[in-house]
C-alpha cells in the first residue's frame, strides 16, 4: 500500500464544514491518483495514532502546493492536528456496518450487536452525512422495535463516558421539546440543589428551536464546560446547568443531532434512546419526564404522549431508573419570553420572586420540582410541593443559583435587544389560539439563538381579554435586516394569536 | 430584505465538492451576520435569473476579501457564473416538499402531486445530500406502491427534456446492472441500427461498477455529446452510444444517483423510475429489458427477478412502452474483460467476428438484437435471431459501429494496462464457482473505471477443467500501487474463482 507511505503536509485553509470532516487535496495529487481517490470518496486519513474518515474535495487552482493537503475545522479538531503535520492516506475498509443500516432500511429488525456496530461507528466519525441520514430515516416513522430502542440506548452510553458519584440518588429532569420558553430548569435545579439533592444537569443547545436550554443559560453564566470543571461545580454546589456538548456524554448523539437538524425529521426510538442514554451516562437514577402535550407542538395528542411514556417507562426500567412522567399542558408557550435572553430574563423574575413574574413557569417548576424533591427517601409523597414553594419563596433558590453561577465562570445580565416591533390586536376581544410554531419561527427569523437578545416577547396568553390596539407581541432583534424578515412572516401566515370578537 | 440588495463578488477558489452546491463566504462576512446564516445553513444563491440553494461553508483565514464569496465547481455550473459575477443572496423559502418526505418517511403514500413537488425541487438542485438521502431511504425496501412507481416516473420524465423523433418505432435496451463484463450495448446496438431502426442509446457511468457501458465505449469513442449532437449522429446513422449525464435527460435522475452511489442502497421502485424516465425521456417505443440472476448480482433469485418483471410491465404499459422483458443467467461474468478497456476489446472480437471472441458476449447480444429486430413491423416473430446473425456476421454491424464512432467523433485503440498479476490454478480440477462481486472489487482497487486499461481479465469461465498453474484470471492496472492494492484483497477472500478438485 505504497500510499500509506507517502508524506503529506498539512496547510490551513480555514475552511469550516460544519461537523463533517473534509480533506481537501490537489486534483493532480499524485497519492489521489494512484490510490485512485475520485471527489467525494472517503478517504482514512491517519496523524500518529489518530484515525478519521473524511470526504474528499478536491481544489485545482494553486491553493495547495504539491505535497499538501488540508482538512476541514472539525477533522482539524479530530485529529488534533497542527500545520505542517504529516498525514497519511489511505482506503477505509468498508463499514460492515452500513450493511447493517441497508438491512434496517430493508425492514429488518437490528440485532444487539449492530446496533452497537454501528454506533461505535458513528462515535468514531467513520459515517459520512449520507450515511448518518439513511441510518436515521430507516429508525424513523415508528421503524424501531422496543428492543431496538433498548438496545440502541446501551449503545449510546456505551460510546462515551459515563459519570459516577458517590451519593444513591442523583436526580435529573427532561423536557420532550417543543414548547416554546419552557425553562424550568434554571428554576428547577436551584429549587433541587438548595434542597440538598445532587442534579449534574447537562443540557442542550437549540435544534430547531430559538433557544435551548444551554443557549438560556448561557446569557447568565458560562456553559461550556469539561467534565472535571462540571464535575466540581456539582461537588461544591450540589447542581450545575451546562452545555451537553462540551461535556461529550454522548458522542454518537451529538453527530446524530447534527443531521437530525437538517433532516428535520426525528425518529420517536432515536429520541428516546438520545435523551436515556445522555441521563445514563450523568450518572442519573431518578428522573421527572415532562411531555407537553398541544395542537402546535410536539406531541400532538394525549394518545401519542401516553405512548410515549409508556416506552420511556419500558426503557428506563431496563437501566434500573426510577422514571416519573408527567403530561402537561403544552397549548400555550410558558412564561413570556422565547428566544435565549428574553427566556433568562423570565427566569430572573420567578427566581427572585419578582411581582409581575409569570406565574405559569412558576408552578410548572413547582410542580417538577416538587416531584423531584419526593425522589429522596425523607421526603413523603405530597409534601414535596410545600417543600418546594418556600425554598423559592425564601429567596434560597436564587441564593443557590446565583453560587452555581458563580461557580460556572461567573453571573452575568442577559442582553437586551436594540430592535423591537409591537404588534397589537385589531378589534377588542379574548385570546382563542396561539400558534407556537410559528411564534418559534418568528423569534428564530428574529436571530434567535445565534443573537442571544433576539426573540419574542409574549404579553396575550390564551383567555386573556384584550383592547383594540393593546400589545400582543413583540418581536426583538439585534439587526434591522433581521427584524424585517420577521415582520416579513406576519404577512404570510395566519393571525399567530388569534383574538375572538366578543359579542 | 436589506441583504438580498448587497452585492457579493465571485471569486475562483477552485474547490470541488462533487455535486453538492456549496457557496465559500468569510466566517465575518456582514451578509452572514445580518441574515444570520450559520456555517451548514442552506442560502439561496442568485445570478441574474438563475438561482440555486447551496449549503454555505465558512473561511476564516483570508482567502476571500470582504464582500466576495466563492462557489463549488458544481455551484458555479449550476449558475453558470464567471469570475466577478455578483450574487445575492438570502434565505431559502421553506420547501414544502420535504413535509412530503417526511410523511413518507412516517409510512404514508405520496400523492401524485407531492411526488411531482420533490422531483422538481431535487432537479432545481434545491435539496441537500442529507434531504436526499433522506427521500431515498423513504422510498427504499419496497415502500413505494405501483401507483408511486408510476408517478414517480413521469415526475421524473416531466422534469428534464424530451426527445422526439420521426419514426414510429424508437428502440431501446437496458440491462439490469450487476453483471461485470455485460457490454452488450455495443454489438446490439450496431446490429439494430444496420437493420433500420432507430436506437438513440444514452448510457450511464459506473455507479458501483468497475465499469458503465458508456465508460467502456468511451474507450473506443467520444460519448459526451450535447442533445444535438447526438441527435446528429441519430439521424445520420441511426444510433448512438453516449453518456446520459452530458445529454442531461434526467436531472432530477442524475442528482439522486450520486447520492445513491454513496449510499450504496437502492430502491427497486425508484430503480424502475428511474430507468423507464429515461427511456421515455429518449423517445423510446420499444424497449428490451435483461434482469440476470445469479447469486452474485443484483437479483438474486428468480422469484425476484419475477417480481421485478411484473413491474416493469406494469410501468411501461402505463406510458404506451411496448417491453420485452428477458431473465438471464447471471452466474458468470460474461466475455473475458472486466474494465472499460478490457470490455471494449472483448466487443471488437464479437464485432470482428475474430475466431477467440467470446461467445457468450455475442449470444447474449444475439438474443437482445433478435428481440429488437421483431420489434420492427416487416419482421416475423422468431426471425429476428437470424437476421441478426447474419448482420454481425457479415462484417456489416462492424461497419455500422465504426461509422458510428466516427460519428460521436472518432474511432479509437482502446489502452492497455502497464501492469498485470497474472492468479493461476493451486491444482487440477474443474471451475466451480466464480463471485462476481469479488471480481468486480478486484477490479474497483485496480484502478477501474478511472484508470480505463485496469480491470480483471478472466481465463476461466464456469465447468473449464484447468490444469495446475493454468491462469484463471489476471488484474491489469496503471499503477503499481494499485495493482497491489488488488493483489492485498486476494489474500482476505476465499477463492474468487473456485476450483473443484476431479476424483
């Protein structure tokens, strides 16, 4: 394998492919030739001991020298490589386990072993977007058996790191998404933490969302970090609220996130297995699942939500956690604001026990932590509620907050957006209908989560009576270009809020 | 819509991502900031009329100034952009198509107009690798109805061009692929043509192969002529061989094929799509189709060959298509080359009736060129076979085929490798059995089809008795490094070529 021999130099070209890994290599390379690698190959690209795959594409005008190749940011990352670092090339053997996708794909049930084959696969970047594409769609549409999903959970944890903690009980709490300003985590966890129950939350950034809960977190204090950084701040704290991506519990979640994202689709097996595995992996024994039901979002249907509790009460058994779900209203966005910082500034308001704080967040949070609170052995069921209320109303739960804060990189205020437009209501009337998806739409048309401060602000929840030309909504935006695209939506879609005429 | 009013200047950078559009733009880029594209976002690139969405790629390191962007090779073709063409750009209206998707993906049927919706937005160049792989997958392992076949065909033809001709009877032949060294195209086709009828042939490239029937005529020809030239060299000689990509019939085809290929999956349903668009879309009438079955090819058992038959009849006969569906055996290569050179040597003998042509090549072509010629009105059923013997044998099918390369713009010597292995017998016996995909893999790491001598020629077909260190097949490459790539697969599979040891 002559090529394998051959020396190449890396060169930066600063090219950023998102999260698939590129070589870019001369069109004339002697070693494309004689290896025979065509654009759109992959290609091993090997540095010491590090392996990758990377898709091949090819440049034909003097960017490159004779002898030089270079990698795209993320395959940069994976290999940790360094300028002038000499790579070698060669054919990737072929992935049996693509074999095992087609077979999916063909309607075939995934045995134990390839579904772990396959995701160690994945963890180990060998999948190109392509492959990660076919591999989610043959789960999707309800393609996974309870098995699988079980089965594709073990995978999950077992390709990346799992935290222990010394304590028996080590809480969490998860939110099937979709409902927009839904943060009661950030309220949650100061509750939990000041209680004395030890929560190492890791959360996620937005998907397709304006914001995520890490993105929230994030205009209040620093998210982004490493297991042993995470690992103290709950050892000091009892809780901390970071960014799952940068604590990598689940890499194979992460890279299937990403095409998850483009394709817009999400497999109910997949999600299940992403979110199981990421609370394995913390170290979690106890769990709260909240599933917001509503017409505009994820789930749809009270029906559809008891399924799906069912399965993640089937899953989570498998792995010895305690489960309880809770169904909850999901017709309405909570709280008032959607988008990174108008969703903190919320936060604020109920953590320090603001009077105009809104108060739907507040019992929603009440209520999970209350739930959460009863998981701890000296707690009798239906007091956990009481419990909760007054270490919020104390002001123990901003206490709490603000150390973890500090203890993450330090408190900060969330920003304030330069650009706002207000739209008001054309007759007199009651809220009837609020469309979530398109007020996400509107905050994500806005900037949000990429400009932290952009987003909506909600002032007309369902039921509420409301004047001609009272205030709806606003939307905030921290470009005007960006604020006109926004607006620009209201002309294509239905009244988002809708306001029934009284007689 | 401020950022669709800046103007962006084109820059060169060379890079090609293979059909993927990608649109290069600086990681500050102020279009960037103020539409809030993120790397891997898809933009809506414009040119005048011309607009295309590519999935955008950032630069940090100054390769582009402020207020220039660059494009993929593909991008540029697209637009058909030169050096310092301004684009704009914005944001993609959301493609209502891929909710089709997504609900075939959850297991409903398309409907005839969201079929003709996703077809047309593929064959814009609007969905990404990852929206295409998904669309496949949804359509792959039989979950496509007769009625969705049907649709999907005419989608397909109604999105590229269509040829028509003056002649009532228009021919056409396709086998369905597999079967290494079936290059009966280019003596059917002659033969056909030297009767009288008209056969405008577009063929494809390799896709998995070691060889496209227009990779190996392009050995002996040009085949990358334009609609009009092809039509030309149609009216002048009655037939032609070129490749179906330069004639561009189908793009929506040729844009999921690539995806297709790094798949490695395919759809039976979007096969047959795929397949009778382009017969249609050529202005065929009449139509042979060859399944070959063999446990080492693509279908497998007669059964599925059966099956596979029924719907192809089923298919044509909705589009007026006369079709003479043909099972074949597939258990052995046929002829002696596996490569585009090497297949292209093997038709010369068949056409110059030299005495070691291999006679399974000419009976096969035989059999397809019978057919064809009963397609003709002046013919009886079973006269076809010696009309056409008598054709090839006459030396007037040579004759024809060489005007014909003249036509598509010059007759030449195919190469001849510069290196070769030559694998011989380890004892005496009979051959028992031949793995045609092993064959066609050695063939794949020698160098074909990019490297046109390389290939896999075969000594010993099936039931040969060989005597000890008789050669059973030898690899041709253009390199050393390729040649042992092929050599360092023989030592990971059994026997390729198996020799039954005689009591």
């Amino acid at each position: 394998m002559n090529a394998e021999n051959t020396p190449l130099r890396l060169k930066q070209l600063g090219i950023d492919t998102y999260k698939e890994a590129v070589i870019f290599m001369r069109k004339d390379c002697h070693v494309c030739r004689s290896e025979g690698f065509e654009v759109h190959a992959r290609v091993r690209v090997t540095l010491g001991e590090k392996s990758i795959f990377a898709t091949l594409n090819t440049i034909d005008n003097g960017l490159l020298k004779h002898g030089e190749v270079s990698l795209s940011k993320y395959a940069w990352q994976l290999l940790d490589a360094k300028i002038d670092d000499v790579v070698k090339l060669s054919h990737p053997h072929s992935l049996q386990s693509l074999s095992f996708v087609r077979s999916k794909l063909y309607g075939n049930s995934l045995k134990s072993f390839e579904i772990k084959h396959i995701i160690d696969d994945i963890a180990k970047g060998y999948y190109s977007d392509i492959n990660i594409a076919t591999f989610l769609s043959a789960c999707a549409g309800g393609r996974l058996n309870n098995v699988e999903i079980i089965e594709l959970t073990r995978a999950m944890v077992d390709a990346g790191e799992k935290l222990s903690w010394t304590n028996n009980v080590i809480v969490d709490k998860h939110c099937v998404g979709g409902l927009p300003g839904n943060r009661t985590t950030l309220i949650v966890l100061p509750i939990v933490a000041a209680f004395g129950l030890i929560m190492p939350k890791t959360s996620s950034r937005a998907i397709t969302s304006p914001s995520g809960t890490a993105d929230t977190m994030e205009t209040l204090a620093p998210v982004d970090l490493n297991v042993n950084a995470m690992r103290k701040v709950v050892e000091q704290e009892g809780g901390c609220i970071v960014w799952g991506g940068a604590v990598s519990l689940s890499p194979a979640d992460d890279i299937l996130i990403r095409v998850e994202r483009a394709m817009d689709v999400d497999s109910e097996g997949q999600l299940i297995a992403s979110l199981i595995s990421k609370k394995i992996a913390a170290g979690a024994t106890h769990i709260v699942i909240d599933i917001p039901v509503g017409s505009t979002v994820k789930v749809r249907s009270l029906n559809t939500a008891q399924n799906l509790a069912a399965l993640f009460k089937t899953v989570t058994n498998e792995f010895n956690i305690h489960s309880e779900i809770i169904i909850t209203d999901g017709s309405q966005p909570v709280g008032r604001g959607i988008g990174p910082a108008l969703e903190a500034k919320d936060v604020l308001a109920v953590l320090q026990n603001q009077s105009d704080a809104p108060n739907d967040l507040k019992e929603r949070s009440l209520l999970i932590a209350a739930k959460i609170i009863e998981f701890s052995p000296t707690v009798k069921m239906g007091e956990g509620k009481k419990i909760a209320s007054e270490i919020l109303s104390s002001g123990k739960a901003w206490k709490k907050f603000q150390s973890i804060c500090d203890a993450q990189g330090g408190l900060r205020e969330p920003p304030t957006a330069s650009f706002t437009h207000e739209i008001t209501a054309k007759h007199k009337g009651r809220v009837s209908h609020i469309d979530n998806r398109q007020l996400s739409r509107l905050a994500k048309l806005a900037g949000a989560p990429h400009d932290p401060a952009a987003g909506v602000k909600l002032y007309a929840p369902l039921e509420k009576l409301v004047d001609k030309d009272e205030p709806l909504f606003s939307i905030h935006a921290e470009s005007k270009g960006e604020l006109q695209y926004a607006i620009s939506l209201l002309s294509e879609v239905d009244d988002i809020v809708q306001v029934e005429a009284l007689e």
